[in-house]
C-alpha cells in the first residue's frame, strides 16, 4: 500500500482555482491543521510495520506540506531512521508547489535523497491561468524559484503538470517548456475534472480559494456537470497524442511521460498506476490528525475508514470496506468498458471519474472515455514495436529510427497522424524540434 500523508490537511500557501482540495478545511473546522509529531511518528512507524517490502516510500503531500516547517521534515526522517529495520531501504517523496523552496531546504532533500514532485501547469502563460496567489497574481516567477533551487541542489524531481481546459490545445507548447526550457527528465499529467451539480455549478466555477472562502461548498465527488476549467474528454485525448507523437520522435528513453511508461508496461500485464489498473484501493490519504481515507480523491466523510491512533493503518487498509472501495473499480465496470478494445490498458478509469452515461445509456462511465480511447487506440501500434525491439533485446529508443523511416516516406503535405488536422511538414513533421519552431 501507498500512503500520501497530508501534514497540513488540505491547507495551502497559494490559491489555485481548480483545486478543489481547499474546500476540506471544513472537515475540520476547530483545526489548525497541523500534524501533530505525534501523529507524524505514528504514521512512520505504522508504514514500516506494515511493509515486508526491500523499499518503503513515506509520501508528503498537501494542501502544501512546506507550510509544516523543515524542522518538522527533519524529526520525520530521524524518526524514519530510528524504525527502519537494517534490511529495509526508506524513500522519501514530497510533493509541492514549489513556491517556498529555497537552498535549504533543497540541501535537506539532496541530503536525504528526496524525491520532489513540483507542480508547474507550464509556460507562464499558460500556468498563471490557475495557479494563482492569494493575492490573485500569477505563482510561476515564485515556482521557478523554487525550480531554480532544486536545480542548484541536484535534488531529483519530476513536474506534475494538470491538463486544464486553458492548455489541453497546447500539449506540444507544455511539454517543449518542460524539456528544453526546464530541462525536466520525468513528466506526469494530471487530467483536471471538477464535478458539480445544477446547485453548485455556478459556485464552483468561481474557484475554490481564500478569494471565494465565504461562497464556497464542500467538494465531494457528486454531480453530472463539470466546471468550465476541467479538461473535455477529446482535449485530454488530443493533448496525450500531440505530445506522444513529439516524444515518440525524439525523447524515447531520454524523458520519462509516467502515462507512456504505464502504457507499455501495461502490454506486459504489469498495471503501476491505480487509474489504469483493473482494481485500485491500496493508495490512502492520511489528513493531519491520523483520519485515514480510501483515497486522496475521496477525503470525504463516507470514505473515512479510521484514525491511526485508535486502529493500526494496516488493519484499515485491510479492511472489508476498503477491499471493496477497490474491487469496485473492476466490479462496476460498464458493459461498454468490459468490452472495450483498449480495456486491457484503460481499466475503465478512475472510479471519481465515472459520472457518465456509456453508449448505450448506461451510468457509471467515465467522463474521460473519449479521450482514454483514442489515446490508447493511437500509440498502440508504437507500443507494440517498441515491445518487440525489448523482447529481442534492444533498446525501446530505436523506435525513433523506425519513426524516422516512416516519416521519410510519408507525403508531407498529408494530415499529420497526431489528428491535428493540419499538414504533417507544418505539425509534427517539422524539422526542427523545439518550443521556437
Ligand atoms: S479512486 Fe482513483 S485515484 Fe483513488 S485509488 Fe482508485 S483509481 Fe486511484
Ligand atoms: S476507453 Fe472508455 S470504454 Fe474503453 S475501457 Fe476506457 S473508459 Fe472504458
């Protein structure tokens, strides 16, 4: 099991729009929400008691896990120290938004071998959308900062980038910066889905921080609408392919794109990320004072299965509601997934993501199936050459020569394969390969 420790609940330094995560300071109105060493030292020392594993990874997140202070991360990895057993190896990861990263701390995770994800949503442009200050004003400057930090430091790190409806038409753009301007190596996306109802639309599309405090409702994962900064199903698919086709060309084994990894490993029937696995239930939210929950995604009352401090996380984590929250996502499949020609690689989706009707009327699809769908059905052939050229023994980066020949003999006035729409020589057939072209 994965364990993403909130150590400042859902509470945050800045005021991204989209995020949702902001509305659950209400679960704990008389909080500061602020793990307690308490509290932090059982969550270490349950992790590793319930790991018979050579690796354990002890996972920070927010709300904005900075906002703890260095000292509280430093007591953390002391104590992490003092209960690892000597066979075990610990890993430690740490989520932020990079805003307060400065020298030391990131002396402190190159120290500790952290590994940092950094939330950048791309360009500035395109990232100052929604991830935004209190005081409204865009957070990239203060973000490349902190980039500029882990950098100097030599801390591994990798972007989590969310796909939002202001850069889905911009994937190419997104993923260039990353590569050439920051230099980035390991690359995550994020499908941004709001859910709302006819009540709450409204509100909800007015953002979720300190800005609108006193309008805004608890988000839980209800409603059939979606707000209009959420990713549509053909964008986030449209995003994916664009940036396949450009690293398909020119980046295989030199940029890590997780959703590219866990598609060809997915061909191996080895499924690494819960979404796009046939059952899920093993990654859990821990808030700050001990409650545990099924997921990171479902920090709501009826997915509370119990504090660490009365039961241990491992019995939670066993539990027959939990076993359930898990199979349920195989369970409920719609007829039209179970039927699906890419199943084997799509699973049907996050389970918060199923609001919608399948074709044939059915509830309970996932709002993303369009763009799930033509994102595996597109880089199935590639996948498939690629895990041929692993299965002779050669490196799965010759696929670029192979994309090479082909492209040689294309018409380069014919549509591009990304689906674009526009020629292939003025899309992805362009010589050159940078985010100035
Ligand atoms: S509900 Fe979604 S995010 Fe949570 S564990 Fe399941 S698949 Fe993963
Ligand atoms: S692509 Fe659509 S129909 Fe196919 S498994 Fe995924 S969500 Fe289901």
């Amino acid at each position: 099991m994965h364990v993403m420790a909130k150590p400042s609940g859902s509470t945050c330094n800045i005021d991204c729009k989209y995020c949702f995560f902001l509305s659950k300071e209400a679960l704990y109105p008389d909080s500061k929400h602020r793990m307690s060493d308490a509290t932090m030292e059982a969550y270490i020392r349950q992790l590793i008691e319930s790991h018979r594993t050579p690796t354990i990874t002890i996972a920070w997140q927010g709300g904005e896990p900075t906002l703890l202070g260095l000292d509280f991360f430093r007591r953390a990895v002391a104590v992490a120290d003092q209960y690892c057993p000597s066979n075990q190896t610990l890993e430690h990861t740490f989520q932020t938004n990079g805003v307060a990263l400065d020298d030391e701390w990131c002396m402190f995770f190159k120290e500790k071998k952290f590994l940092v994800g950094i939330s950048i949503d791309g360009p500035q442009p395109l990232h100052d959308v929604n991830r935004v200050l209190r005081n409204g004003k865009g957070s990239f400057d203060l973000v490349m900062k902190g980039l500029d930090a882990l950098h100097r430091a030599g801390v591994e790190y990798n972007i989590l980038c969310t796909v939002h409806r202001a850069n889905q038409d911009h994937g190419r753009e997104v993923y260039r910066f990353f590569r050439d301007q920051l230099n980035a190596t390991f690359i995550q996306f994020i499908p941004i889905i709001e859910r709302a109802t006819e009540q709450t639309i409204q509100i909800a599309n007015k953002g979720w921080g300190e800005s609108n405090r006193d309008k805004r409702v608890f988000y839980s994962q209800v409603g059939s609408l979606v707000t209009e900064r959420s990713v549509t199903p053909a964008g986030y698919g449209s995003f994916l392919i664009d940036i396949f086709e450009e690293w398909v060309r020119h980046d295989v084994g030199r940029v890590f794109v997780q959703l590219f990894d866990i598609s060809l490993e997915a061909h191996y029937g080895r499924h690494l990320l819960c979404i796009h696995s046939p059952t899920c239930g093993q990654g859990l939210a821990l808030e700050h004072n001990g409650d545990l929950y099924s997921c990171d995604h479902f920090v709501e009352p009826s997915y509370l299965l119990g504090n660490i401090h009365l039961t241990h996380m491992l019995s939670l984590a066993a539990s027959v509601q939990q076993r359930k929250f898990g199979q349920d996502k195989r369970d409920l499949l719609t007829s039209q997934c179970q039927s699906c020609t890419v199943r084997n690689f799509c699973h049907g989706g996050c389970p918060k993501d199923r609001f919608m009707q399948s074709d044939d009327r059915e509830p309970g699809h996932n709002y993303l199936c369009e763009g799930f769908y033509a994102f595996f059905k597109h880089v199935q052939p590639t996948m498939e050459a690629m895990l041929k050229l692993l299965n002779e023994g050669s490196p799965p980066a010759m696929v670029m020569t192979q994309m090479r020949s082909l492209d040689a003999q294309r018409d380069p006035y014919s549509g591009c394969p990304c689906g674009s729409g526009k020629k292939f020589k003025f899309c992805h057939g362009a010589r050159k390969s940078s985010t100035l072209s």
